[in-house]
C-alpha cells in the first residue's frame, strides 16, 4: 500500500473494527470497551436512519393517499 491509503486506513478507524473481528475470532474472545463502544455507535445509527426513513416514507404515502382521497369526493358535473 501506498502512504495515501495507509494514513487513511488508520484516519477512518477502520483498522479497529478489522483489529476487533480479529481479537473475537481468535483465542480471546474478550474486547476492549472502546471498540464496544465504536461498534455499538454505529449500529445505533444504522438503526435510527433506517427508522428515520421509514418514518418520512410512511408519512408520504399518508399525504399522497389524504390528497387523492380529497380530489376523488368531488365529481365533475
């Protein structure tokens, strides 16, 4: 590898999460509170940008269900 992806491997924190899969699959099952931490942080925010999604799709679909329901209880003459 180049200095360029070496200093960004070890900027973006990714070499934690290798070093933490590594250290659970090995011998010692045990790891440390910081890489709990950073592992527990991310899936929290997967989860809430999922719900977060889902939230705004489902309030869509009611407005756009709300607005045609409106123009269809008024026929034309």
């Amino acid at each position: 590898m180049n200095n360029h992806l070496i200093s960004l491997y070890n900027s973006t924190g990714f070499g934690r999460v290798v070093d933490s899969f590594k250290i659970a699959t090995g011998d010692s099952a045990e790891l440390p509170l910081a890489d709990i931490l950073v592992i527990s942080r991310v899936l929290f925010a997967v989860v809430m940008v999922g719900f977060m999604g889902y939230f705004f799709d489902r309030m869509k679909q009611s407005l756009f269900v709300n607005n045609e329901a409106k123009t269809n209880n008024h026929p034309r003459r």
